[in-house]
C-alpha cells in the first residue's frame, strides 16, 4: 500500500550475521601494521584496502598496502610485505590457509572453503534480508522519477526512467534508507492547452493544431470522450489514470502524485520568490526578475519571471524543491531525462540559494534507449504519432523483461535493446537467462516431494563436502552481495545488481549441471549439503530479484 503524501517507506530492520571475511582480514592487517610504527599507516581498519584478484589463483582476496606504505617510510616495499606476510602467518587468522606476497609487494590471500561454508548458513539464516544493511541510517531520502506530462500514455522512452527509479529506491530502502517514491505531474503550461485542443479537433473530426499532438491515441481518446466535458480536464483525469494503471503494470507505485498547478494554487509560487528575496539572491533587470545563481557555481544568472509577468519554468521548480525539503526530506535525487543535462547547475545553484547544501539534491541523468525489431529502429514520438507505448512494451516482453532490460547497464550511457532477443527463449537473452536460473532451484525441491525425499536441518549438513570448483563459485558470488549492495546504494547504481544476478544466475547453471543433487549416484550426505547450497542460491537470487523489482518464477 502507498504511503500519505510527504511520508516514507521506513527501512526494515536489519538482520545481523558473522563478520564479513574482509572485515576480519582488515582487522588483522591493521592490528599487524600497528608494530611495525610506520608513517601513514591505516588508523583504523576501514582505511585497508582489499581487493579480489580477477584470478582465483592469485588469492581470494589481496592489498596493496606495503606498496603504499613502502615509499613514504624509505622501504622496499617486497620486503615490507614479507614482512607483514609472516606477521599475519603468525596471528592464526580464521579461514586464512596461506599468505603470499606477490609481484612488487602486494600480499594474498587464500581462504579455506569453510569460509565460504560459512556464507552458506549465513544466507539460509537471514532468508529475504540477506545482504541488507543499515548503512543509510534511517536518512529521508525522496526519490522523483518518471513525471511524464500528462498529455499522453507512458511510451517506451520513460520505461528506463521508471526502472531505475524504482530499483533506486528499492535499493535504498534495503540499505536503511527511508525512502518516498514521487511522480511531479507537469499539469500547467502551453503543453496541457495544446493537448486539450488536440482532443477537440480530434473530437470534432479535425486535424490537431499546428505543433498539436497526431499519435493514435488522441483520435481514439477523444472518440471516447464525453461530448459535455472539459477537454483539458477530462483529458488531464485520462491520462493521468493511464499512467498510472500502466506504470502499475510494470510494478511501480508512487507514495505521492504532485501536482505542479495545484501547487501554484496554494501560492508557493509567490512564497518563494519572497524567500529568495528575503535571502538577497534575486535582484529585477530590464523588467525582469532575476535569480543570481552564478553566485552559487551556474553559469549565468537566470530569469525567474519574464518581463510580462509569466513565470519562467525555473521558479515552479524551485518552489518544488523548496516543498520538498520543507516536508522533511534530507536528501532529494531527481531522474532527469538526457534532454535536461544543462538544468542540473542551475537547479544546484538554486537550492544553493534556498539555504540547503547543493549536495542534497542528486540529479540522475538517463540517456536515450534506441529500440530496435528486425535490426530497424522503432521510433518513438508523443507529438507525430510515431510511439511505441509502454503498454505495449509490456503486453509483448513482459513487465519483468522490461525492467530488467533496462536496469542492465548504468543509465549514464546510451542503451540499444533489440525487442527480438527480450522474447526470446535462450541463454542469450539474459532475463530469460536468470530466472531459468531460478525455477531449476525451485525443481529441485519440487522433484525431492515427488520422490518422498526430505533434507536434513542446516546444523546436520556436512557443509565441508562442498568443494567442487562449481559449488565454490556459487558461494563466492552469494559472499559478495552484501558489499555489491553497499556500492550500488552509494553510487546510485541498480545496474551493479543486475550484474550480480547474472553473474550468480552462471553460476547456478554450472552447479546444476555438473553436480547432481537427486541422482541415485550422489551420497545422501553430499546430496544434503549441495541441497542446502541450492537452497542459498535460491535465496540470493530472490534477493537480487527483489531489489530490482523482477519476478522469481518457480517455473519457466
């Protein structure tokens, strides 16, 4: 259920497992640096840089940090790390086989499979709240996406905006944020006027304006339309349900619809333009009035209100913002369309002048998406009728393979989906790909029922039995969400899930392949642990799923 207007989705509580491997090692680094009194050393753990070598053979996981340190102290940096190497041998780290130094200093690590075993019960304990974190602190973070005049249906061009806006959020609630999901209805300016005259002609059997909208759907929304009601406001009421309805469809609900022209009716307008006088930022030049951004890093000053009098669309917008935070939100991050690029400064620069720091406000640019049938792009245009609708998208691919379509690379960069590849049934459609992933773990445990088969409980399982190179890279890459989700709430980044998903749906395919579960060949006790192991890679994909607002069928 969608919350009030102004309130917030609060974040779950989270559930509490062991210490992450890299935490432990961190600890151990630091602690060991500590008696070797150099200049720089890490004061605390968290300064420890790990990574995880691309190689297995290299390690589980490596730092660099003799190789920072080795300089700035006068030492070689091979001999400051075989130093730390066998102060570390000698600290009997838990899950630690060995400790390498490798090339100019960098120290490995390799990790013994109970480690991983480790992650297996860890996943199967926490369930659904497996990799969740309170890392955003309880922080009221408002996100606004979509808001699509509405003078039409959502197309297809708005499909990447709402898929990532809504996993954004998603994202961010997993990750201890509150979070409020908003749609700002553009519902004042020319636009809405043409579009009602739109109607009319259509209504009247006349062709629209000059500059009016031609798509299909005015003709077959105006035929619809009662002959004694208000275009613009039966129009407005139209489409506005059918954005919502559609966007529904694709599994994306708004805690809050805000209306720019009812917020013009409260006088906000006028309220803010007195709040930025007051604050000495607006000055009136040539009968204009003027916001001073340039002092606030925007390149140029800019008009608040035309010399006739007529707003510019800056002011509305700043008195959005103004609203927003002034309903108690701390942090506010706006989906822009690639066509506002060059608004962001000036935006910046205004709640700048509001009094707020710049920072609070994140503006999120998402690039053209270039649809494509037959290898020919199909183009999409509100206003010449040339449109692939968003309800279309959906009644042809599916609402799950339209979002995880679009959430597959960042939106930062232009995207090219070829329609053919979304419905097909193959492994090279990576939709199809991950949630077959899913429903061969979920056979298992239907096949087991039919055969009368049962698992014994988590503490029975022999876990150690579980080495297989298959099984231990379904276990690396479960290991690894945690931090995958940490990244992607603080970069902004749904996609890095997506990738997780793929990366872990591989890795299912390769555990079901080569390491039966329910064949008569396999021990019973080795059954039980890989058993347990495809019941954490359910787990985790549900999870991953779940973040990125995609379905997890129990069949295909």
């Amino acid at each position: 259920m969608a919350a009030a207007p102004g309130t917030m989705r609060q974040p779950m509580a989270h559930t509490e497992s062991p210490e992450p491997i890299t935490d432990t090692l961190r600890s151990a680094i630091a602690a060991a640096l500590v008696g070797f009194e150099l200049d720089g050393a890490p004061a605390a753990s968290e300064q420890v840089h790990l990574e995880r070598p691309a190689n297995v053979d290299h390690g589980d996981l490596s730092t660099n940090v003799a190789l920072a340190l080795a300089k700035r102290n006068g030492r070689n940096p091979r001999e400051l790390a075989l130093e730390l190497a066998e102060a570390l041998r000698s600290a009997g780290i838990a899950h630690v086989e060995t400790v390498e130094v490798a090339g100019p200093g960098f120290v490995n690590f390799h990790l013994a499979p109970s480690w991983l075993h480790t992650v297996l019960r860890t996943v199967v304990l926490a369930g659904g709240d497996y990799g969740r974190s309170n890392v955003g602190a309880g922080r009221r973070v408002l996100v606004e996406f979509v808001s699509a005049n509405p003078t039409g249906p959502v197309h297809a061009g708005h499909a990447r905006g709402a898929a990532y806006g809504d996993a954004l959020a998603r994202l961010l609630e997993f990750s201890g944020h509150a979070v409020g999901r908003e749609f700002y209805i553009n519902d004042r300016g020319v636009q809405m006027q043409t579009f009602a005259a739109s109607l009319t002609a259509r209504a009247e059997g006349r062709e629209p304006p000059e500059g009016g909208y031609h798509g299909a759907y005015i003709t077959d929304w105006a035929a619809s339309m009662p002959r004694d009601e208000d275009p613009l406001e039966w129009g407005y009421a139209h489409a506005l349900g059918e954005q919502r309805r559609v966007l529904g469809a694709l599994n994306v609900e708004f805690d809050h619809w805000f209306s720019e022209r009812e917020m013009v009716d409260t006088g906000a307008i006028d309220v803010t333009l007195a709040d930025l006088r007051a604050r000495g930022v607006v000055d009136e030049r040539d009968g204009a009035v003027w916001l001073r951004s340039t002092e606030f890093g925007d390149d140029k000053d800019r008009v608040l209100v035309k010399s006739d009098g007529e707003y510019t669309y800056l002011l509305p917008d700043i008195a959005y913002h103004r609203d927003k935070f002034a309903r108690g939100w701390e942090l506010l991050v706006d989906v822009w369309g690639a066509d506002h690029h060059g608004y962001v400064p000036r935006m910046k620069a205004a709640v700048e002048a509001l009094g707020h720091d710049p920072g609070d406000l994140e503006v999120v640019i998402t690039q053209l998406v270039r649809l494509e049938r037959d290898g020919v792009e199909v183009k999409i245009s509100k206003r010449s009728g040339d449109l692939v609708t968003l309800e279309e998208l959906i009644e042809e691919v599916g609402p799950d393979a339209v979002r995880l379509t679009y959430l597959l690379q960042s939106v930062d960069s232009p995207q090219t989906v070829d329609l053919d590849l979304v419905v097909s049934q193959s492994n090279e459609n990576p939709v199809f790909y991950v949630q077959m992933a899913n429903a061969r773990l979920n056979s298992i445990n239907r096949v087991a029922a039919e055969r009368g088969l049962e698992r014994v409980a988590l503490d029975a399982a022999d876990l150690s039995l579980l080495d297989h190179d298959r099984e231990l890279a379904v276990l690396r890459s479960l290991e690894v969400l945690p931090e995958t989700v940490e990244l992607a709430a603080r970069e902004r980044a749904p996609h890095k899930i997506t990738t997780w998903v793929r990366e872990l749906a591989g890795a299912v395919h390769g555990f079901y392949h080569d390491c039966p579960i329910l064949s008569p060949d396999t021990p019973e006790d080795l059954r039980n642990a890989r058993w347990w192991l495809a019941e954490a890679a359910r787990t985790g994909l549900r999870v991953g799923l779940d973040i990125l607002g995609v379905s997890a069928p129990e069949s295909m």
